[in-house]
C-alpha cells in the first residue's frame, strides 16, 4: 500500500495513477472526502486528512509501504514561512509515528540552497525537516512546469502574445510535465533504499520563452509573441491579482534566481534524469482543454 498526498493536484493524481495502472495499491488522502468519488471507483483506499492535522496524518501514513508527501501551493507565503514550517511539523511527526519503508517528496530544481529562493525556500525547509527522520527518503527535484503555461493559452490564443516573467527570452531553462515527475515518484516509492536520495528530473531538452511561445503558437494555429514584462512592474502585476502588497517578494526572489541561473541543478552526488515528454505535447493538451473539439 502506498499513501500519496495532493491527489487531486496534478503530481498526486498522476503519481496515484502511475501506481494503480501498475497493480499497486493506493491510499489517496484527500482533505476533502467530496472529491474521493473518482478515487474509490478505481479502488483506491481513501483517507481524509487536513495537512496541518497530525493525528490525521499518522492514520493516512499507518501502515503503508511507502508514503509520498508534498507541500501545497503557496505563492504568498508569510515571511517567515510559518505556515510552510507549521505543516512539515505536523508531517514530519505523522512519518515518525507511521514509520513507513520510505518517503518521497517533491522539492524542486535549486533546493539544495539556503538562501535565494523565494517561493523554493519552502522546498528547502522541507528536505531539511525530513532529514531529521531516521526514514529511506528521496527528493524529486522537479524542474519548471510545462503545464505552468495553462495561464498563457488564453492571451496566444486571443491576442498572440505571451507575458514572460522569465529572461532573457532565448534563454533556456529545464522544463518537466507533471505526468513524468508523477512517473518517477510512483517508480521511486516501489524500491528499496536506505539513507538520502536526490532525483533531479527535466524534460527531453531545455526551453526558453521563446520555444514556449512557438509551442503555443503551433497548438494555437497563429502567431505568438513574447514578450518582456519589466521587472519593475512585478509587485504591481501580482498585487492586481489579488496578491497581498507585503507577500510579491518570495515570488519575485525566485523569478530573480531562475533568471540569474542560480536556482539550477546542483548535478553533483545527485541522480539526473531527462523524461521524454515534450513541452510540444503538453501545450498541445493545454490549448485542446480550453478549446475541445
């Protein structure tokens, strides 16, 4: 039995299925037992946990072979990363209690810094609190993902334009689907390991912006162009969407370290890995979800 967090994000969901379409059994742990339906009629175990709930968790975790665990979406954390540390608490506590064979996480591509991350900073956080637990646990590094571009369909499709936050626009930087990081983890969690692994994961080859917006461009059937966004007109942009004023720096920070090239791989005594689908394929997925034939 394999226990698998944020099954209704897209890492979880594709890693749940990547185990059941091999004849594993799953537990999804859902936070909300209304979205478990899909779930139980593929024959899944269903647990009911908040993230921040420990004894929910150590029920969630109980007896299982392996466990994948994962952070939430937080593009606007405190400054402090509070709530980040207030979850990996009530995480970490669970995994201790459940003692599970092993663990794997999703981080991110630049995690192995302390410093200059930004929004990574909680990936970070989370690598240094499960190395405190005496578990087998491996770290999937994940690079930018492809399916990030769901939010510049609409602007291709419509105008033929493509806000880029990343620069310069010829340069490229590692890109993943989330189906193929949801592979690995699902492969992952079924070996056997002792100590401390580190999985970096991108795509078949590197992208910049400027092969994203061709890729839309094809998926479209029209012209698209890049194009700059000033950097100092981030903190507004963000604030527009309904970001709060005194929250834009850990997004921007990390903006900034992909665009320095610090945020990278760190290669060295890790297990780099290149998946095979292409950006080409997912954006082609993106752009017929908004347009269906």
């Amino acid at each position: 039995m394999y226990a698998i967090m944020g099954v209704t994000g897209q890492v979880g969901r594709a890693t749940a299925t990547h185990l059941l379409d091999a004849g594993h059994a799953v537990r999804a742990i859902v936070r909300d037992a209304a979205k478990a339906s899909s779930w139980s009629a593929r024959g899944a175990e269903i647990a009911v946990a908040d993230w921040n709930d420990t004894d929910a968790l150590t029920n969630a975790f109980h007896e299982a072979e392996g466990v994948f665990v994962m952070l939430p979406a937080n593009f606007a954390p405190a400054p402090d990363f509070s709530e980040t540390r207030d979850l990996l608490q009530a995480m970490t506590t669970a995994l201790q209690r459940a003692k599970p064979r092993n663990v794997v996480a999703l981080s991110s591509i630049g995690a192995q810094h302390d410093r200059d991350l930004g929004l990574i900073t909680q990936l970070h956080l989370l690598e240094q609190a499960l190395d405190a637990l005496p578990l087998p646990r491996a770290y999937v590094r994940a690079g930018w993902f492809m399916e990030n571009l769901q939010w510049d369909v609409a602007p291709a499709r419509d105008a033929g334009r493509m806000a880029s936050y990343l620069q310069p626009l010829d340069r490229a930087i590692p890109l993943i689907a989330t189906d193929d990081i949801g592979r690995c983890i699902a492969q992952t969690l079924t070996e056997s390991w002792s100590g401390r692994r580190v999985i970096e994961l991108e795509g078949p080859q590197r992208y910049s912006p400027q092969d994203m917006a061709q890729a839309l461009a094809r998926a479209c059937g029209r012209p698209v162009e890049p194009f700059l966004v000033p950097r100092d007109s981030w903190a507004a942009r963000f604030e527009s969407e309904g970001m709060p004023a005194d929250r834009t720096g850990p997004r921007i920070a990390m903006l900034d370290g992909f665009n320095s090239g610090w945020i990278d791989f760190a290669l060295a005594n890790t297990e780099h890995r290149r998946a095979t689908t292409s950006l080409e394929h997912v954006v082609a997925a993106l752009v017929h979800h908004r347009n269906p034939s």
